[in-house]
C-alpha cells in the first residue's frame, strides 16, 4: 500500500477516530509510522510501599483493604482508594474512569502501576494501570512504547494500528548501502519497525539513530539549497547612511556594550554591501539583540524601505510594536502592528497603511507572512526567536519582498560547532557580554523538602515589592491535563502562601488566546504578584519586576530550556533568583542541573549539555525547549548531525531531491 494511503483504510479507524488522529498531524500511513515514541517504559519489578518517591513511575503490589469512593469536582469525577502493602498504605487516584471502582473489591491483591505525585499535601499514584501478577510478571521483559496522545487516543490504539501500518508499507531506501556500511546504519525499514516495536534496548537505540541522520540529512539538504540560492544575491536595498543610528543610540539611557557595537559593526558592513544579507545574531536572554534590531530597522526605514519583525507570540510582539514605537517614532519612523488578535476593521486598516507605505515598520506574528498583506519595498526582515519559526517561515518573509535583507535572533544556547552547521545558509554574529547594570542570578538546585523555604522565600521578595514564576512540571500521560495540573498546583499554593494580599494566577497553553494575553499583560502590568505557568512564558516579555523563577521537577526538562526560563528573571536592577526543584533524586540528575547552578552563561551551559548528553537519554523523557525535530537532538545524536552535514555536502545538487519525502514543514528550526 501507498505510504499516503488515508489512515482510513485501516482497521478500526473510522471516521471518529481519523479526525482525532489528524489533531495528532497523522492523516496518512506515512505521517503514522514517523509519529515515534516519545519514550520507552522499562517495567521494574514492584517496591514496597515504604519506598515510593514522589515524581517517579513505579509499581507497587498492594491488597485492597477497602471500597473505592467516586468522588464529583465539578465536571470532573475522581475515584480514590486508599491501599496498602505489610511496610505501609498509599492513595490511589484516578480521573474521569468512574468504572475502575468497580474492578477493586475489597481483598483482592494487584499490582498497580503510574507516577509517584503529590496532592493535596500526600503522596498518591495517579492513574495506575492495574495488573495481575501473571500480566506484570510478561510485562518485565519489553521494552514499552510511549506515545504524545491527545483525548479518545490511546496507546494500545496506536500500537495496533501502527503494527498494521508497518506491514502494509515498505519504502526505498534513499541511502547507499555502501554509506550505511561506512556509518554503520541500519536500513530505514529496519529502523521504522525497530523503533515502535523494539526487541531489544540496542535495536532500538540503532533504529533511533538511524532515523536522526535521516532527519538531520533532510534538514541539511533543505539549508544547503537555501544557502545555494542567497550566494552573492545581489541586494536591491543597499543602505549607505546610518545618521539616524547614531541618533537613537545618542538617545538611549544606557551604553551599548562592546559587543553590541561590534555586532551592529557588522551588520551595517552587509546593509551597506552590494549583496543581500543573512545574517543570525546569537545572545542569551537579555543581553541586548532586540536594541540591534531596532538599529537596522531605522537605517532601513531611514532610507525608504520598508521593514518586518516578526515575533512567535502575540504578547512579545505587542512588547517588541511598543519598544519600537517608543524608541523610532520620535525620529519620524511610523510603526504598526499586525496579529492574529486583531479585529477584522483594525486589520484591514494595518493591511492598506502597509501596502500604501504609510507606515515605516511592521512588528507582528506570523500574520506578516499572510498573502493579503502585500509590502512596498520590503526592504529588512527581523525574525525573533528563529528557533521558534520553521525554515519554510524564513523562506516566506524573504519571498514577501524583492530579496529584502534577513536578520535573525535566537537566545537559545547552541555550542558554536552545531549552531554553524544548523543555519549554514546563515552569517554568524554572537553578543557575549551582559549590560553592565545586570546582577548575575543566584541559582541553587533542591529536593521538594525545600519547598515550605522557597514558598517563604517568594513570599518575601513579593512584600518586598518584586513578582516570580512558578513552573509548573510538565504534564505526563498518567497525570493530570495541563490546565488542571496548573489549577491545582495554584489552588495548593494559596493554601500555601494565605496571605490574601499576594495575587496569584495561572497561565497555560490550553488557555483562549485573548485570556492568556490578558493574562501576560496583567502580570507585565505589576497586578498578578506570582504567575504559576506552564512552559508558555519560555519565550515571554521582559518583566524587570521579576525576581525569582522556581521550576518544579527541573530533571524533566532539557538545560537549554531551563536556561531560556531563568531567562524571564534578572531582568531589571535587583537581585534574582532561580530554584531549580527536582522531584527524583540520582547523581546524573545532580551533575545535569549543577551545570546551571555553576553557569550563568548559555553558551557555558549548552557546551555541558553537549558533554553529557549521550544516547541513553533517548530512554527518558525526552529533553525539550531545543531543536524540536521528530526523534533526532542535537545534543544526543550531535555525531549524526555532523556526518549528515558531511553527507549531503558531498551530494550533486540532482542529488538533493531524494530528500522531497522529508516533511520539514514541523520542523521549528
């Protein structure tokens, strides 16, 4: 069968089950059998009770000493029971499963399995799977497929039809044997039913990388031709004159560090070269990109042309319209904002200012790439946050215009040697000095015993006039959803933190737009005093209020993430802080999150990333906040890049369209 066969032609998915497949980006057997696991399950044998520990997934063999309760929250209904083992008793829980009280009678024994959490004050296992001795006993031996799912989705759903879907389809593999052989790959098949359904724990690390070279090699192909196509591209916007420049940085209340003139040096170097630029300028958070690009956008506008800054979300762009506005209007150069939060009569009006030159500069999302907005010489393109946005998306401002300049920005941290090969098509610039007025933040890594101290200590720092964060850890399969995981943990910390005084509120992703950007401005505005979150304010405002960020369960995420996150603090004059909360407790956990308490610097940090990271993480969960391709990181399966990078350079460009099955449209590169 064809690989774009509908996922409909498969047993027991109907047109029900299609649909929810398709809110997962599967629509046909190709897009099925590339949505890989996100993680292994490794079943270990039970513990006693006595032994849990909060934030780890484990099993325990208890006696059901005691009728289960159905318990109604609203629209929610909860099934607690309370069992117990010789060495002590633990809470179970489970939510919107009212028929799993019915499988618990009192004296029965089972084995009950699901993450170690802690609500209300104690520990409980959260949606266990339940089983009998003999069914845990043939679990020990496999390795178990986990899988990103979404509501009416479940594993055994995905297991079954992806059996069915690897049966029925077999491609050819682009990649000469020969290659393989030198590389020491096994063929892409091979990898395809190796990495859903692994034998053993190195089959399924070989299939693993396998499938990150492909992905890697598709991307570099992709890079190549971009860079291909922009060498000695003639610009049809050459800038000359810089006065106005040199007038804003006259106004500004602050110096320009070294490193910031250094970079805006070279920038004006490529705007007032004969061909186009493409420029990335690389800088932790906070240290200054965003007034380099104000710079280039007002010798742009300066000397006719028009100019775009697209930003991911829509609370950054509005910050970066007001920041613009403040900075360039004063100097004659008109700015207007363009989002999807826009009502239909503003937007219309934004669409005819643009297309009619009445303004200078557009700050917005991806709205800036829509086709009704049409530009009049577009002179400079500013994309921030470049990992956020898809090659597809730089490729789509760039064709908006008559090759207009491009100047990207990226905070997050990328050792140098990959960062090179990921945006080959790309100059480098790196801003690697603070302004001189910013504190370093104090970071420190604790057990969830410290939590009652940190809760004081952000209590403290809001009477003393400051805000924080609290990052709520990120939400598993067995847990609860993102919006109840950050309702609770809010509910538990007011009881927490009684002082009424103390305003705090909640933000997550599954939030209606308007309500989360109200949300955002509210807390930018100083009337939410603590902003429990998801990982939404990863790529957030400048809030220079903000002095403490906590991160609960911190060993979930990756170090650049984390990184970013602290990023939100130690904005302003005073001093910040970061408590990084781990929830397990190991020496390779303790080593990982050390590399954040000895280094503010980002570069720092994604070097050490880079040490540690090896192939075995690919067992966790898998680490976030980095390049988000499918399966392949850029720290684990750094050796990968590199040879596909060294692959597709010796490739004719005839070569390169063997790569056309690769979707790169997901990728956030």
């Amino acid at each position: 069968m064809s690989a774009e066969a509908s996922v409909r032609e498969l047993k027991g998915v109907g047109e029900k089950n299609a649909l929810l497949l398709k809110s997962l980006g599967i629509s046909n057997l190709r897009e099925l059998v590339e949505y890989y696991p996100r993680a292994y399950d490794v079943f270990e044998l039970p513990i006693e009770v006595k032994c849990l520990k909060e934030g780890y997934t484990t099993a325990v063999e208890c006696l059901v000493s005691s009728r289960a309760k159905c318990i109604k929250a609203g629209s929610k209904t909860i099934v607690d029971i309370s069992v117990s083992d010789p060495t002590g008793q633990v809470g179970l829980v489970w939510f919107n499963t009212p028929y799993v009280a019915k499988q618990l009678s009192p004296g029965s024994r089972y084995i009950f399995r699901g993450r170690v959490i802690r609500k209300r004050g104690r520990l409980v296992i959260a949606q266990p799977v339940i089983y009998s001795h003999d069914q845990y006993r043939r679990k020990l031996s496999e390795l178990q497929p986990v899988y990103r799912l979404t509501k009416g989705v479940t594993n055994n759903f995905l297991l079954k039809i992806m059996k069915e879907a690897l049966a029925l389809t077999e491609e050819k593999d682009y990649l000469p044997a020969s290659v393989r052989s030198e590389l020491g790959l096994m063929k892409r098949n091979d990898a395809l039913r190796h990495i859903h359904f692994p034998i053993t724990r190195d089959d399924c690390l070989e299939a693993h990388k396998r499938l990150a070279f492909d992905e890697f090699a598709a991307f570099m192909a992709l890079v190549r031709r971009m860079k291909e196509k922009r060498i000695a591209l003639k610009s049809s916007f050459r800038i000359d004159s810089f006065d106005v420049c040199d007038r804003v940085i006259a106004s500004l209340s602050y110096s320009l560090t070294d490193a910031q003139l250094r970079v805006f040096e070279e920038i004006r170097k490529d705007l007032s070269s004969e061909f186009v630029m493409s420029r990335m300028i690389q800088g932790d958070v906070g240290s200054g990109k965003t007034i380099i690009a104000i710079l280039a956008v007002a010798a742009c506008a300066a000397s006719g042309y028009q100019a775009a800054v697209m930003a991911p979300t829509d609370v950054l762009a509005r910050q970066h319209y007001e920041d613009f506005t403040r900075l360039l209007e004063p100097f004659g150069i008109k700015v207007v904002l363009l989002n999807g939060q826009m009502t239909a009569a503003a937007r219309k009006k934004a669409y005819a200012q643009i297309s009619d030159h009445e303004c200078d500069v557009v700050v917005g999302t991806h709205a800036l790439i829509q086709d009704k907005v049409i530009y009049d010489r577009l002179g400079l393109a500013v994309i921030d946050e470049q990992h956020r946005f898809g090659v597809n998306q730089r490729e789509a401002i760039f064709a908006k215009g008559e090759k207009p300049h491009i100047l990207a920005m990226s905070a997050t941290p990328i050792p140098r040697s990959l960062a090179i090969i990921l945006f080959g098509d790309l100059d480098f610039s790196i801003i690697d000095e603070m302004p001189k007025n910013r504190l370093p933040i104090k970071n420190c890594v604790v057990g969830t015993e410290y939590r009652p101290t940190a809760y004081k200590f952000i209590s403290d720092q809001v009477r003393e006039g400051h805000q924080a964060y609290i990052v709520c850890p990120m939400v598993e399969d067995s847990e609860l959803t993102e919006a109840e995981n950050v309702t609770d943990y809010a509910d538990m910390l007011r009881s927490a933190i009684p002082d009424e005084g103390i305003r705090i509120e909640i933000l997550h992703g599954k939030m209606k737009p308007d309500i989360k950007n109200a949300v955002m401005e509210s807390f930018v505005g100083g009337s939410i005093d603590i902003l429990v979150s998801t990982t939404v304010i990863e790529v957030g405002v400048n809030v220079p209020n903000a002095t403490v960020m906590m991160v609960e369960n911190a060993e979930r995420f990756g170090l650049a993430q984390l990184h970013q996150l602290r990023g939100r603090v130690g904005r302003g004059n005073a001093q910040s802080y970061c408590i990084f909360m781990k929830g397990a407790q190991s020496e390779e956990i303790d080593e990982r999150l050390g590399i954040l308490v000895k280094y503010n610097d980002g570069m720092k940090v994604a070097e050490n990333d880079l040490r540690l990271r090896g192939p075995g993480d690919f067992f966790g969960t898998r680490q976030s906040g980095e390049m988000e391709f499918k399966t392949a990181d850029i720290y684990g399966d750094a050796d990968m890049l590199k040879a596909a990078s060294d692959y597709v350079g010796s490739l004719s460009s005839e070569d390169l369209l063997c790569f056309s099955h690769t979707q790169t449209n997901s990728w956030t590169i």
